[in-house]
C-alpha cells in the first residue's frame, strides 16, 4: 500500500526489511500491511512564548523575562531528523512544544543568572544571542533546530527598572539641557562662522574677480600682441613675397636675355664655322692639295734617288763578288805551284801614281784583298813590298 505526506511531516517505515528504518520528508513510499508499520511526525514550525518568572540576577535582583522562540524538527538532515524521531516519534505537536519550551526556559533562567539588570536591559540584543547560542547547542542534539528567539519583555516587582528608567530619565533630561544649550551655542558659533565664511567667501569673490579681471586684461594684451605681431609678420610676409616675385621676375628677365645672348652666340658661331668652312672650301683645300701635291712628287723624287742608289749599290756589290768569286778561282789554280813557297812578296814598281790613276776602285780593292785570298787558300804569308821608282 503506497503512503504519502506533504512537506511538514516525515513517515517512518519500520518492520520487515526496514532496519535501520526508512525515513522520508515530504513525498510516498510502498509499505506492506501487517509486517510493516508506519508513522509519522511534524515538521511544523512552532512559536514558543518562553516565560521566566521572578528570577535572581548577578546582584540578587528579581525580575521576570519573556521570551518568543521559533523551532523545527528538522526534516532535511538526516542525523537530525532520526535524532527527532527517536526523541518524539508518537508525541504530539503540544508535546514536542513542552518539552522544549522546558529545554528553553532552563537556559534562559540560567544565562539571567549570570547578568546584571542593566546588562539585560541595556542590551538585550547581547541577552537574545547568548539564549540563542546555549538553546541551540542543546536541542540540536534532540533534532530541533532553533529557527529564532527575542526577548519580549523584562520587568520586576521591586520597582527597580523604575528606578533606572527615573534615574534614565533624569539624565536625559539633563543631557537634554546640555544638549540644548550646546547646540544653542554651536548655533551662535555656526552663526558666527557662516557669517565669516560670508564676509571669506565676499572678499574670496572680489579676489577671485580682480584675478580674473587681471588675467583678462594681461590675456587681451597677449593677444593683441599676437595679432599686432601676425599682422606685423603678415605685412613682412607680404612685401617679402613682393619683392621675392620682383626678384623671380628680374631673374626670368636674365635668363631670357642669357638665352638670347646664348642664341645670339651660337648663330655667330655657326656664322664663323660657315665661314672658316667656305674660307677652307675656298682657300685652304687648294693650297693644301698642292702642298699635298708637292710633298707626293718630292717623296717620289726621294725614293726614286734612293732606289737608283740601292740599285747601283747593289750593282756594285754583285759585280764586286763577280769579281771576288773570279779571283779566288784564279788563286785557286796559282795556289798549287804557290803552296810550295813559305813566302810571296809583291813589289810594284816605279810610275806608281800613273798606275794607280789607270787602276780603278775596283781593281784596287781586288788587288788589296788578292793576298788575303791567296793566304786562305795555301796558308802562304804574302807582304807586298812597294818599290819606288
């Protein structure tokens, strides 16, 4: 048989194959009749009005605290929830409520206990926390969790909050004089220096124009430096460009009249060349072809003398060893009756000048190299011997 519970409670199957037990917050599960059994437990928030009557402070002083708790068995931890359900399973919601408002009354008489009246009453902040903190620790351990707790009300039956809250209030009431007649003061003082701070900010002001003033003026006299200087530098600018243009323009001019002059100078120089060529074609050609005309026939001249005298000279020179050749043949056949003798002397006799006039160069230099031809060929030493006549 399937069972369901919503998300305040929890079911807890126990029986037949359920050890430990099955514990589910808010949802089904199957159990089956008569070996198994089922039981459920709240998880409801519940509000705990924790009263602590006539309870003795630190200093011996009764007074009565009230305090509102909030708890839960909590369903979402399982340690805690199986703590809860070993605590409460099958009591009721009235129960589990007494029980820990019990737990909760006890810490709350025991942490007074330890506290002043003022402490209480002073700070009850400090007191909520300290009863929140000690409850908490304890009940854990059972499966409830403390969700919240303030204290709601502290009073005694001896008048003694009275007494404080008199005491309080004569205080106050003075540190409300004080505080008034301070603040009284300080508003005479605040006066005072918002008056000062006008007259500060008056004269702060008239400083603050007359610098402005001052740098408006020094500003303006920057700037119509500036624009007496730019229009000055425009002006310069101005008559620089005029002159630069006069300047450029004159230089255009000379380089016109250097082009003319330079055109002017190339037509007299092709003129001259015109003319030094028609004075060539004219003067210079015909005298050079009869120069060239005269050094041609005296170089034919020239070689003509030197070819007549290569031609007789080599004339000579073949009759010369015509005639060498004939002497040394003719040596040859005097030679042999010649080479018996170890001396030849030849003697020329008187009338030497005649002969030697009719003799010619030639035979002269036959004569002259005869004894040398003879020598070669017999190896006989021949001495001429001149006779005079």
């Amino acid at each position: 048989m399937f069972y369901t519970c919503g998300p305040n409670e929890a079911m807890v199957v126990s029986g037949f194959c359920r050890s430990p037990p099955l514990m589910i917050s808010g949802g089904r599960v199957f159990v089956f009749p008569c070996v198994q059994q089922i039981q459920r437990i709240s998880l409801n928030t519940l509000t705990l009005n924790v009263k602590s009557d006539k309870v003795y402070t630190r200093h011996g002083v009764p007074i009565s605290v009230t305090g509102i708790a909030q708890m839960k068995i909590q369903g979402q931890n399982k340690q805690m929830l199986a703590a809860a359900c070993q605590m409460f399973l099958g009591k009721s919601e009235n129960e589990i409520a007494h029980i820990a408002l019990e737990t909760l009354e006890g810490h709350q008489r025991a942490i007074i206990a330890h506290l002043t009246v003022e402490e209480i009453y002073k700070d009850r902040k400090k007191f909520s926390e300290q009863v929140f903190k000690v409850a908490s620790s304890d009940l854990v351990n059972m499966g409830i969790s403390v969700v919240s707790y303030t204290l709601k009300d502290v009073h005694d039956d001896q008048d003694y909050l009275h007494s404080l809250g008199k005491a309080r209030t004569a205080q106050v009431q003075k540190d409300a004089r004080i505080g008034e007649a301070k603040n009284k003061r300080d508003a005479v003082i605040r006066e005072a220096h918002a008056m000062q701070e006008k007259v500060s900010a008056q004269y702060m002001n008239e400083i603050e124009m007359a610098k402005a003033q001052r740098d408006y003026e020094l500003k303006k006299a920057v700037y119509d430096i500036e624009v007496f200087t730019k229009k000055a530098e425009s002006e310069m600018a101005y008559q620089l460009q005029v002159a630069k243009t006069k300047q450029r323009i004159e230089e255009e001019k000379m380089q016109v009249l250097v082009v003319e002059r330079s055109q002017q100078i190339t037509l007299q120089e092709q003129e001259i060349t015109r003319k030094e060529k028609e004075l060539e074609a004219k003067v210079k050609k015909p005298a050079e072809a009869e120069r060239y005309r005269l050094e041609k026939l005296a170089e034919a001249e020239r070689l003509q003398l030197i070819m007549e005298a290569e031609a007789e000279a080599e004339s000579i020179r073949v009759k010369g060893e015509a005639e060498a050749y004939a002497l040394e043949a003719k040596g040859q056949e005097i030679s042999k009756p010649l080479s018996a003798a170890n001396k030849v002397t030849m003697v020329s006799s008187g009338g030497s000048e005649v002969g030697a006039a009719k003799l010619t160069g030639e035979v002269l230099d036959i004569m002259t190299r005869l004894p040398e031809t003879i020598e070669k060929l017999t190896g006989v030493t021949i001495s001429q011997v001149a006779r005079t006549g």
